[in-house]
C-alpha cells in the first residue's frame, strides 16, 4: 500500500502533491493526505466525476474548490501583486507530504492513556463511587473522580477576560447535568485497559428531576441546575435557570407596528450543529526536565489554557507551558478548554506523560455544539418599504453549563438588528442552562441563527409589500453617520471605520442578475432557486483581543517572527509572513515563523474571530516596522558620515526597489556589519495590539 509519504518529500514533491500547494488546496490539511493519496489513483476521465470519485474523503474546511482546482492544475498562488503577497503557505510541502505534525503525531515515551466514564443520566447526583476494582486492574495507575478534584470553579470557555463566563465547571463535579458528563478518569498503560476500567468503576446515582426544552427550562417551577451557586459564579439568575438576559431597544416599536403598510411575524428555530473539524478535541501532557507541566493540545487558545491550568491546579505561569502544533480545524469549537485540566491532572497525579483523545462518537455527544436558537422576529415598513419596527426575542439553550452562552446571545442580538436603520427596535434575550450537552462557541457566535431569522422575515416582508428584497435591505441599511443600535438606544460600542455596505449590496445584485454563477444541478431530485441575505460581523470581543509580537534579524539575515496564535487552517502564517516580507523588503522564504507557544511570546488571545489576522497580524506589522526603523537608525550610526536618509535608502531600498534598485535589506544591514567588524545582528520589537483599540 502507498501512503502519501510514499509519494514524495518536501524536497520532492510527487507533481499532484506540487498541484496541491500551487493552488492551496487546503486549509487545515487534516484532510489533504487521503485526497492526495485518492487522486493519486485516478485517470483523466475520473475528474469528470469528482463528487462521486471523491465521496469518502471528506474536508469541513476547503469547501473543495481549492481542491478540484488542485486535481485540475489549477494555480491559485501568487496571482496577487507582490513577491511578497504571493507567498504560499510556508507548511505546504510538508502537509501535502503528510510531514506536517498534528497534535498526535509525535512520538512520547511511556505516556498513558485516559478513558472517562459518562453520567447515564441527564441529572443525578454522585452518591458513591467504588474505584477499588478499577484501580486493581493491571495497567492501571490512577482513577481520579470529584474526590480528587480541586475545589475551583471555572469555564471550559476561554475569553481574554475569564469573567465574561460564569464559573459553573469543576475538574470532576459531583453532580452530572448532562448525558455523558465525566464521572471518572482512568489513567492505564493501554486505551484498552483505560476503558476496561471505566467498566469496573461502580457509582451509586441519586436520579434528579430534568429538563431538556429551554421554555420549560425558563419558567417557573423548573429544575434548577445550578441552584446551589451565590453570586461568586457570576451566573444571572441561578433561580430561573438563567445564564445571561439582555433587554432594550429604541423607540416605540408598537407605535412603528400601528404606523406600517406591512407587518411579518414569525418564529424561526435553529438546531445544535457540531463543528466537525477533522482533528477531534485532544491533547497529551507531560513533565519536562525541570519538572515544568507541559501540555501540547489542540486548542485555538494556548495561553489562555495555561493561566486556567495555573489557577485550577494552584501552579505559577512559569511552571507551565503550553503549545500547539498545526491544529486540524476548530471553527470556533476549540475556543475551550475540555481535555487539557484532566491531562494535566493525570499527569501531575502520576508523573508519567498521559494522552487523550476525543473519539468522533465523543465530539457527536459530549463536545459542545453551536447554541439552538428559538428567534421570534417582528419586522414592519410602510408603503415605501422603509422599516418602521424591528422587533426580536431570542432564547437561547446553553446547556448544562454556561460556557459562552452569554457572550453569544449578547452578539447574535447586535450587529444582526444593527445593520437596518429603524427608528423603533427591541431586543430581548435570553440564554438559560437545561440538561442537554453544553452549547459553546461556534463560527459567527449566535449571529448565525438570529440572522437567519431576521432575514428570513425581511425577505418575507418584501413578498408582502411586492418589492424586491435586494430593494428592501438596500433602503434600509445602515449609512454612516446612523447609530448602530440594538438593544441600546446609545448605540453598540462598535462604531464605522470604512463603509461599503451599499456598494456590496449593489455587487451581489449585480453578479445575481448576470447569472454567470456555476451551473445549477439537473435532474428531477433538484429544485433551484436564489435568494440573499445580509450579515455584519464584529468579531472583537467586548473584553478586548491581545497579541504579542515579535521579529528579530538573525546573524545569517534571516527572520524569525514569533506570535502566539494558533494555525488551524486559518492561514495565519500565510499572512504573518507575508506581511513581515513586505515591510522588510525581503523574500517569504527569510521569514520563519514561530507561534502558538507560550514559551515562545508572552501573551496571545487566541485564533478566533479572524484575531490571527486584524489582532496579531498588526502586532506583528507595527513589530516589523519597529525593526525596520531601528535597524536603519543603527546602520545610520555606522555609517557615521553618510548622511541618514541615504543611510536608510540605500540599506533598505524602499525608494530603491520602485526604480529596480532593490537589494534585501537584510543583506544591505549585514553589509554594513561586515564593514564594521559588527558580528551580531539582533533586535527584538514587542507590540501588544489590543483588539478594541483596532477601528
Ligand atoms: Fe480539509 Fe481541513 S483542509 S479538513
């Protein structure tokens, strides 16, 4: 059998595997080995059938464009402008050589295994657990369950500020909330013996009341879930079961109903979804030389990860590192912490490394899920289709535990009513626990359901008033100068930067009418038609995004930039590198990129909501720029009696390289060190961006 390593190396690339990185034909790449090993096997006729030839290779992340183009030898690199722009992605060789290591794919001596046993049921109480036959089971090292638990609460969800979540979670609870919550751990020499184990372990449950539907969940009477946490949790109203509320608006939206030639009202209901990345949730752990607690995980949130482990198991930030190697997909699902507390209490419990992976039957039922959505929407316009009220209710299912459940809510609410100018709106939400598995953070946080909602009902208010609902949207967006209001009438904490909403609008109204799109499926099982819909996303979270960057010059004139967010399939080290190429004047290939370690920067946020790129990428640009500027007032110095500004010219070739001057500019510093008997060339630039700070 050949796999993809037999196909060729980096500095070897069979010519599908070169077809891949020519027309960037992944993302992630968790996926990229199977496709290439199966396209491998094809003829020339066979591209007349992808779909079918490739139905078992499955990729959440490409949407096979890029795919196909690479299968067809289509190039997609470097037709940007710029040597430096049309980088490719520096991994490329080595994920379409199947080189590339994901978090697994490394070899730990000795390391143990974990298997969990789940709760059966959606709400109990532990009464007793008997672990003594486990424990006796040869192979195994450790049973840890709520006995052995630190008695600290926090969020599985990770947010710069940990406060925006409430601190509802513990390593191991004594109460179970949901089907499949953790009861015990299992640390063995095999996986086998791991869940051998979890057979052996016997738990006496007290069965409590339960509840599933979010209505029922909300009203009076209802199970509580957590109603045995005070305000230290920072949860709502544990009373009514409530994670989080917002109320407010503008106006008077009955009076906008009674003034309108239209009115729609409607309830739309969205369902759980599982991100699906190809990479399941895992992570392995173990004790480095010094005794340092080091976890490598897939996570999008290193560092974050880390100041949670320090303060669940009482250690400081310097005896713990964690780091993640290329991550096979997140999509916002890997924005929580959910394997790496109970690595890193096997283990320290044990001193020997320990691994777990979540199987995909674990991301299907025990993983966090996009929140389901109930939105009722209230929409009205008067005869000439200008709005007169917007109106939305949303509840949302959050779970047993409140992770991100508030802070979703809190932003599906805001830019899905603030893109429409109205002077009458209101927004009431809520996010309540239930006893279904844990809603988390999920690709558009909460905007995706409330806007499919919201323009469901305007496309439906269009019917009503026969105009066209590319007309209606285009009447009713927001223009500069507009408060964006939601829930409060002095407007979000967002504010405009550029505007294009109009001539987007306008775009897509225009490529609609051309109807040069891809050819609509044929046959009796397709039904075809076209709509469109309108979003706006702010993806900087409230509490702020911060990113650490650095860049130094090595002595061989090279660079190494070093930031800690994480690569998923993002294209972040696409970007960074091209960025730094381009404001050193120098080549991708000097530019090596480190990240995504705690060891490696001081701090990052995380990979979520296109942070690696507005976030971390400016830091690392304003870091670029430092340098640049410092190295040509250092070479200034040098060069004594050449006056500055010919200084920083000839070294760096900014004018120099318009008029085809252009020599690198680290060879051009170097130059002036070798001149100068100087052997060392090195400058580091630290810039934190704060995300809010970013218009
Ligand atoms: Fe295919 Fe990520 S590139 S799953």
């Amino acid at each position: 059998m050949t796999t993809v390593t037999g196909l060729g190396t980096p500095d070897d690339m069979h010519p599908l595997q070169q077809r891949f990185v020519d027309a960037a034909g992944f993302q992630c790449g968790f996926c990229t080995a199977g496709m290439i090993v199966t396209a491998s096997t094809f003829t020339e006729s066979d591209l007349d059938d992808l779909p079918r030839r490739l139905k078992g290779n499955l990729c959440r992340c490409t949407g096979y464009r890029s795919v196909d183009d690479a299968l067809r030898g289509v190039g997609n690199v470097g037709k940007t402008c710029g040597k430096a722009f049309g980088a490719s992605h520096p991994a490329g060789p080595r994920v379409v050589t199947g080189t590339e290591p994901y978090t697994f794919d490394t070899v730990v001596d000795g390391v143990l295994h974990i298997a969990t046993l789940g709760s059966p049921h959606p709400h109990a109480r532990i009464v007793s657990i008997d672990t003594v036959a486990a424990e006796q089971l040869p192979g195994v090292h450790a049973v840890l369950c709520w006995r052995d638990a630190p008695q600290f609460a926090y969020s599985t969800a990770r947010h710069e500020n940990r406060e925006e979540d409430p601190d509802d979670t513990y390593l191991f609870d004594r109460t179970l909330r949901y089907v499949g919550q953790r009861v015990a751990a299992v640390v063995a020499e095999t996986e086998a013996q791991a869940q051998e184990a979890c057979r052996l372990l016997r738990v006496e449950y007290e069965v409590l009341p339960f509840v599933l539907d979010p209505d029922e969940a909300a009203a009076p009477g209802a199970p509580l879930l957590h109603g045995d946490k005070g305000p230290e949790a920072r949860i709502a109203d544990a009373s009514r079961n409530l994670i989080g509320e917002v109320h407010g608006g503008c106006g008077d939206v009955e009076a906008g109903i009674a003034a309108a030639a239209a009115v729609v009202r409607g309830r739309w209901q969205t369902q759980r979804v599982q991100h699906t990345h190809l990479e399941t949730h895992g992570a392995v752990g173990w004790l480095d030389d010094d005794g340092r607690l080091v976890i490598r995980s897939s996570t999008q949130v290193p560092f974050l990860v880390r100041d949670e482990l320090c303060r669940i198991f009482g250690l400081e930030r310097h005896r713990v590192r964690v780091f993640t190697a290329r991550v096979g997909g997140g999509f916002g699902g890997k924005q929580e912490m959910l394997v790496e507390d109970v690595v890193a209490a096997a283990v320290l419990r044990t001193g020997r490394p320990a691994r777990w992976e979540f199987t995909r039957a674990d991301q299907l039922t025990v993983a966090p899920c996009r929140h389901p959505m109930r939105v009722d929407v209230t929409v009205a316009a008067d005869a000439d289709g200008i709005l007169t009220a917007l109106a939305i209710d949303v509840l949302n299912d959050g779970g047993a535990y409140g992770n991100h459940s508030a802070s979703v809510m809190f932003h599906g609410c805001g830019e899905s009513v603030e893109v429409y100018r109205c002077p009458n709106k209101r927004v009431d939400g809520r996010s309540v626990y239930t006893n279904n598995r844990p809603s988390g953070a999920f690709r558009g946080y909460g905007l995706g359901q409330v806007v499919f909602a919201v323009e469901s009902a305007m496309d439906e208010l269009a019917l009503e008033l026969d105009l066209d609902p590319y007309e209606l949207r285009r009447r009713n967006v927001v223009v500069p100068g507009d408060e964006l209001v939601a829930a409060h009438p002095e407007g979000a904490d967002l504010g405009f930067g550029s505007y294009g909403l109009d001539q987007c609008l306008d775009l897509v109204r225009s490529a609609m009418s051309r109807a040069d799109g891809p050819p609509a499926p044929e046959g009796p099982r397709w039904r075809v038609g076209e709509g469109m819909a309108l979003a706006m996303i702010a993806s900087n979270p409230p509490g702020g995004h911060i990113a650490d960057t650095s860049i130094e010059l090595l002595p061989d004139g090279t660079f190494v930039a070093r930031v800690g967010t994480a690569e998923f399939g993002n294209g972040t080290t696409t970007v960074h590198t091209q960025i730094a190429a381009s404001v050193l004047g120098t080549e991708p290939d000097r530019i090596r990129v480190e990240q995504s370690d705690t060891d490696v920067t001081t701090h990052d946020t995380g990979a979520y909501g296109s942070s690696g790129t507005v976030v971390a990428a400016k830091a690392l640009h304003a870091a670029a720029h430092a340098l640049r500027d410092d190295m040509a007032k250092w070479a200034a110095e040098l060069a004594g009696e050449i006056r500055a500004d010919q200084v920083v010219r000839d070294t760096f070739g900014f004018c120099g390289r318009r008029s085809g001057f252009g020599k690198d500019v680290s060879d051009r510093v170097l130059e002036f060190v070798g001149r100068y008997d100087e052997v060392v060339v090195l400058h580091v630039v630290l810039v934190s961006i704060q995300g809010g700070d970013i218009a």
